[in-house]
C-alpha cells in the first residue's frame, strides 16, 4: 500500500530493539493519533507507516529474508507498549504479526519463501479472511473452495470480516483445499493484487477497536497455485495461528490493562500530594488491582516461555494439554482486562467516567469489551469442554 | 466383530464422514474424508468404550485418528501390549 501522506518522523533510525522501537512509535505517534483513529473509526495510517519506515512490518520474518529476526516475545512487548496507547493500532499490528508468523512457519514453497524476502523489503501488511458468511463463526471450517487448474488458483470468499483489508497488500484465506473437499478439510492461501479484488460489504461502527476498520467483504482472487501453503490449514492452525494469535492478542490487551492501572495509580498518587499523611480512599483497591495486573503480566510472560518450549517439540505443540493452556490464556486475558479496567473506574471515580478528563477510562472499557467477543470465548471453552473430555494431564 | 469391523461402526456411528465408510481403503485419510476434529474426539472415545482401553498422552494427537489403519495400529499395540 503506498502511502498517501508524508510519512510520520520519529526520533529513531533503526535503532535499539524491536520492542523499544514498537514503543517509541506507540509514544510518538499511536498516542497522539488515538482519539481521531478512535472518534472517526479510521485506520491507524500513522502508525503503521511508523513501523513500516522503521522495518518493524518484518520483525518476525528471519534475518536470513531481510526481516528483524525477533522472538515473539520480543514483539509481545511492543505490542503490550502499542496497546497502552492505541489498542486499534496494536491490535492491527497484532494481526498481521498472526499472518507474517503463519507464513514464516509454514511457507514452504519458493513462491513463497520469495514472498517473504519481498514483505521484507517494502515492508508489506497483511490481513486475514477466516471467517466466513454460513459458517456460523467457526473458523475451522469452509464453504468456499479452491479451483485450481493449470498451475493457478482461484477462489471466493463472502468474508463477513477482513479488517482492514483496504489498507493491506495482501490477505491470507482460509478455503476448502477442492470443491469437492468436505467443509473441515481446509487449506491457507496468499491472495494479493492484481489477482485480489474486495467488494466491501456494510460498515464497522463498533463500540470498540474503531480503528482495526472490521468490515464485511466479498473477496475474489486468483493466482499462482503456489501460493497455497502446503500444510493442512488444521495444522497451521494448532501449531502457529492459535497459539500466536491468543499470545499477540494477550499482549495487546495488556497493554489496555497497563495504561488504566498506571493511570489509576497516577490518580491515587495526586489524592495522596493533596493530603499528605492520609491513604487515599481507592489505595487499597489500587493495591488489589495490582496484584491482579502482576497476574496478568506473569500469564503472558509464561505463556509466551510455554510456546517456546512447546516449539521445540513437534509433538508437544499439537497436543492436548498445549492447546487447552493457550486456550485458557486467551480466555483468561480478554476476561483480566475488563476486569482490571473497571477496578481503575472504581478507583479513578468520574474523572475516568467522564470523556473529557486526563483520566478517562472510556475507551479502555470499549476496546476491552471487545477481546471476549473477537473468537468468541464461549466458543472457546467449548473447545475446550470438548479437548478436556479426552485430557490425560501434563 | 473383528477389530477392523469395530472401528468402521465406530466411524459410521460418530466420524460424521463425507463419504460412506464401506468407500474408505486401510489408507484413507479420515481428515480428508471430512472427520472434522470434533469428530475425531467423539470416534476417540467411542473406540475407548468399544475396545475397553484409554489411549495414552502420547496416542491423542491427529496421526492416531487419521486413517483406519493408523487406528488399528493404536488399538492393536495397545490390546496386544
């Protein structure tokens, strides 16, 4: 997507780690753009072009493609530091680190070991289209199919959501491997332009992560037959896109949790200037809230040390008692995060009530809303009740 | 019922397949066949309830269940061991 405004400046050039720079771009400019992305529902340009100048597109993608070479643990941070101050933006950011990490993984072919080099290069975004019109929201299943004849692809898709699939250059789709193939037997293929073509369908005026611009579309592509990945899509999706998704997905939320605790605590600690030698009336919540905050950040540090011990072990990362721990952390996480933000409403008083107010927490409680909706977490624990009919333990 | 003739019962009665299960080779990959991973977990317990046995950890993972030979294999170390 080139650019349609000069692009923003930041204080950096390439400098220091993934993490600290995703933060510096969180500062300088997520930040500032927060409440237009948020009041207009509009995509976060400035922050992603941020990134985009500083290469941080490509921070998953080996060095040996001419991306950053960084652990997810690493981008986990930046997006814990984006998330604090614009949880659209990391949320989009999020996203397409799911996709990039889907493609690095299991990227096999030339076609796409190739592709990688060229995300790297002109620092590419992309977006996802898994869920589909008839499908009742399970992702783990297709009605569209691949038509693949003479070496090319082509397929159609009634996505009910592909956000912001406007602003990026490619779009990764779930299909049936054949049009005869059942629904469950599912494979992931790279769509891009010239050969995508997006009919928008309806709007995405939603009560939170505004900016993520979710809407329906009707996608249409064709191309080469290599850039379908090899592997079963069930796979991918228990080896990489699961797992990856709800530790990115945590991260942001994190970040959401961060920012109103530390504005809970900014609150607190000005009650205590006022009337020094008198504990502020919320000190004891703030403590309480922290303890829970400190949960939060512990669950998606372990977790994250969880996924990179399951990595090592083929069989480990596509096994039961894995599958129902990240399960449980994404369920844990979009719960942790509303929770946290409404104990600082509790502490923080009006001021966070109020829409005008340095301490407002409105748009915290808005995105936060959100996280137990996006894959539903009824959804999930029902996976989850299924998984743990057949759990032997650790 | 030999062992075979079980695990095609149990196929039809939970793998909720495509195609019919009497179509399926020793080699059919069941996943391919449209056994959907909800499936899978029901045919799984359905086997343990026929054969009267508890598949280990490291049995429950997608290979076991993915053909009717790859379960044959399963039940059968496990009945013989």
């Amino acid at each position: 997507m080139i650019a349609t405004e000069a692009p923003p400046t930041t204080t950096m050039t390439h400098a220091g780690s993934v993490a600290t720079r995703m933060a510096v771009v969180a500062d300088e400019v997520a930040g500032p753009a927060a409440a237009d992305v948020d009041a207009r529902g509009r995509f976060p340009t400035e922050t992603v072009e941020a990134l985009r100048a500083e290469g941080l597109l490509a921070a998953l993608v080996p060095t040996a493609s001419g991306g950053g070479g960084a652990t997810l643990a690493e981008v986990s941070e930046g997006l814990v530091a984006l998330g604090k101050r614009c949880a659209s933006s990391a949320m989009v950011v999020a996203m397409h680190h799911i996709q990039v990490a889907c493609l690095v993984r299991h990227g096999s072919s030339p076609l796409l070991r190739d592709y990688l080099r060229e995300l790297s290069e002109h620092q590419y975004l992309l977006a996802s289209a898994t869920t589909e019109v008839g499908t009742g929201g399970d992702v783990r299943s297709s009605i569209c199919a691949l038509d693949v004849a003479d070496g090319r692809f082509r397929v159609e898709k009634q996505a009910p959501v592909i956000s912001y699939a406007d602003d990026a250059d490619a779009v990764l789709v779930t299909a049936r491997r054949t049009a005869d193939s059942p629904e469950s037997d599912q494979v992931i293929v790279l769509c891009r332009p010239p050969g995508l073509e997006l009919e928008q369908v309806g709007e995405w005026n939603a009560l939170g992560f505004r900016g993520t611009c979710s809407t329906g579309f009707v996608l249409r592509a064709t191309g080469d037959a290599d850039a379908v990945l090899s592997e079963p899509y069930s796979d991918i999706s228990t080896r990489t896109m699961l797992p990856v998704a709800h530790l990115l997905w945590s991260s942001v939320w994190l970040g959401i949790a961060t920012d109103a605790v530390e504005l809970a605590r900014r609150f607190v600690q000005a009650e205590a200037r006022r009337k020094p030698g008198t504990m502020p009336a919320a000190s004891v919540r703030l403590a309480q809230t922290a303890v829970v905050h400190q949960q939060f950040v512990d669950m998606v540090h372990s977790s994250l040390a969880r996924f990179a011990e399951a990595d090592a072990d083929s069989d480990r990362l596509s096994s039961i008692g894995f599958g129902v721990g990240m399960n449980a952390l994404k369920v844990s996480a979009s719960t942790l995060v509303v929770d946290i933000v409404r104990e600082c409403m509790l502490i923080c008083g009006l001021a966070s009530y109020r829409l005008d107010s340095p301490f407002s927490l409105g748009r915290h409680l808005r995105d936060g809303m959100g996280a137990a909706l996006m894959v539903n977490n009824d959804r999930i624990m029902a996976n989850n009740a299924q998984m743990l009919l057949v759990h032997r333990g650790e | 019922m030999t062992v075979d003739e079980t695990i095609r019962q149990v196929l039809v009665e939970h793998g909720r397949l495509a195609v019919p299960v009497e179509s399926l080779a020793d080699d059919t990959d069941l996943f391919g066949a449209g056994m959907t991973s909800h499936a899978s977990v029901n045919v799984m317990l359905a086997l343990e309830d026929a054969f009267d046995l508890e598949f280990p950890e490291k049995m429950l993972k997608k290979s076991t269940f993915e053909s009717i030979g790859a379960i044959r294999s399963a039940v059968t170390e496990m009945t013989d061991g």
